[in-house]
C-alpha cells in the first residue's frame, strides 16, 4: 500500500473483498446443497429467511429494524426485489448459454456501474479508475473466457438475460446505497434479505419448490449461505459501499469469482488453470491501481 491512501479507505475495501469472498462462496455451497437433494427454489429461500432472521437479531430486534417504517417498507420491497431479479435472470440465462460465457457477461457489471455514474454526474470516472476497470475486466475474461470462444453462435437469449442481469445488478448498487439511508447496514441487509425471502418463497410455493425437509449436509450449506454469504457479506458490503462509492465497489467486487474458482478447487474438487490464477492476478492488480487514491463517499 502507498503511503498516500487513508486508513478508511483501506478498511472499506477490505470489507469489500470479504464482501465478494461471502458472495463468491454462493454458487459452491449452493452446489453442496444440491448435491445433497436441495431444490434450487429451496436453498435460496431458506438462505435468505434464515439470513434475514440472524440480521434482525444482529440489528438489535424487530423494533430497531423496523424503525423508519417507511423506508424499511422500501428495502423490503426494491432491495429485495432487486436481489430476486439478478438472481432470476443470471439462473434463467444458463438455460441458453454456458456457465463460463453467463459470468463474462455477468461481471460486466462494473463497466456499467461507471458509464451510469459518469451519465448522471453522481462519481468522477478518471483515468485510473478506467484503467482499474480495463485490468478487473481482462482478468474475468483470462479466467472464464471470452464468450466468442464458447464455440458456436450464442443464443441472443441468454446473452440478453446474462447482460440484463448485469445491467440489474450495476442500477441496484447504487440504488441500494441510496435506500439505505441512515440505517445501520445490519438493519438495512435485514430489509434486503427478508424482502428476497418472500418474493422467492411466494414464487417457489406457487411451483411446489420449496421443502423444509432437508438431509443434514443441505441444511449445513444453507446455514453456511444464510450467515457467511448473506448475513456477514450483506454487512460488510453496505458498509465498504458507503465509503467507496459504487464505480470502486464494483471493480473491487470483481475479485468475486476467482475465489469461487479457488473454493470449487477446494470443495468440489474442480481443477485449478493457470488462466485462473493469471485472471486473478489482474484483477488484484485493479484493487491496488485503485488503492493510490483516496475514496470519497458518494451518493451513487
């Protein structure tokens, strides 16, 4: 680190990694639970139930949660609404593309977030920040391969879900900055997870997707989901986002799927490549260009 970068700074976008390291745990321990006869419907339920209980009590209870009510009506409805829209569509996409093009496309995200906020005027996209988002996308495209390499054409399809949830997820990190407020981020995650909850679990009763008959290795993903990739990465997320802004949030997030690669290698025992570690290499290579400027809170 250079000796020019605040210490808020530095703390804020280590909260950040462990954000995208919570978040990056998803799709493996997601895989855990449906390798233990888990439902799709039933682990994101359940993760998100459950997350949104252990935030309640991590707030300080339903009354400190819910005060405001307001705007806690707000986050549970567009924070939770946003959660299940990125969500659905990212899942829908892999009916028509392969896994590895859905996460090019995906984590896309950030270069979004950046032409957004340089169109409304809300962060100053300088050349360091276009050169950390040129290097975090280089290394996503090194570790899951550009999508004209998934041989064949792509269906327009699932390009258009895997960018539309891209394109989701890059108006929802500002907009989740802006309704948090002046809640305290456990409140907030609270309002955002148990919004999810009941989007998720009213569309799964309706299908007949939702179990809460589970054998003891799903149970312990979901547990593992509802804490570490919701309740902890919820936190930690809002409060790096408050200081860094939205534009640096995102690139700092694109660290997010070389450790899902890194955890598959380790749970699922999936093969580490070079490319993945080339990718992640760029990528950290992004976090550090950004760290030799100071983060100013923004509104984005």
């Amino acid at each position: 680190m250079v000796s020019n970068v605040q210490p808020s700074t530095t703390r804020a976008t280590l909260l950040v990694l462990l954000a995208a390291c919570c978040f990056g745990s998803v799709v493996v321990l997601t895989a855990l639970a449906e390798r233990a006869g888990a439902t799709l419907a039933t682990v994101i339920f359940w993760r998100y139930l459950i997350g949104g209980v252990v935030l309640v009590a991590v707030a300080g209870g339903v009354r400190r949660t819910w005060a405001g009510r307001r705007d806690g009506w707000r986050l549970l409805l567009l924070g939770g609404g946003g959660q299940t829209v990125v969500a659905v569509m990212s899942l829908k996409a892999l009916d028509y593309i392969p896994a590895a093009t859905i996460a090019f496309l995906f984590y896309t995200y950030p270069a979004w977030v950046a032409v957004f906020a340089a169109a409304r005027g809300t962060e100053r996209v300088d050349p360091m920040r276009v050169g950390a988002l040129a290097l975090s996308l280089a290394g996503i495209a090194t570790m899951v391969g550009a999508p004209w390499r998934a041989g064949g054409a792509l269906d327009p399809v699932g390009v258009a879900l895997a960018l539309g949830a891209a394109i989701a997820y890059a108006l929802y990190i500002p907009l989740i900055n802006r309704l948090t407020g002046e809640h305290a981020p456990a409140a907030a995650a609270a309002h955002v997870s148990l919004g999810a909850a009941a989007i998720v679990g009213a569309g799964g009763l309706a299908m007949g997707q939702i179990s809460a008959v589970l054998a003891p290795g799903a149970w312990a993903a979901v547990a593992a989901l509802a804490v570490i990739s919701t309740a902890v990465a919820f936190v930690v997320f809002l409060r790096g986002l408050r200081t860094l802004g939205a534009v640096r949030t995102a690139i700092v997030s694109t660290i997010e799927p070389f450790w899902t690669t890194l955890l598959a290698v380790v749970a699922l025992g999936q093969p580490m490549r070079a490319s993945t570690v080339a990718g992640g290499a760029l990528i950290a290579c992004a976090v550090m260009l950004l760290q030799r400027q100071p983060a100013r809170t923004a509104a984005a």
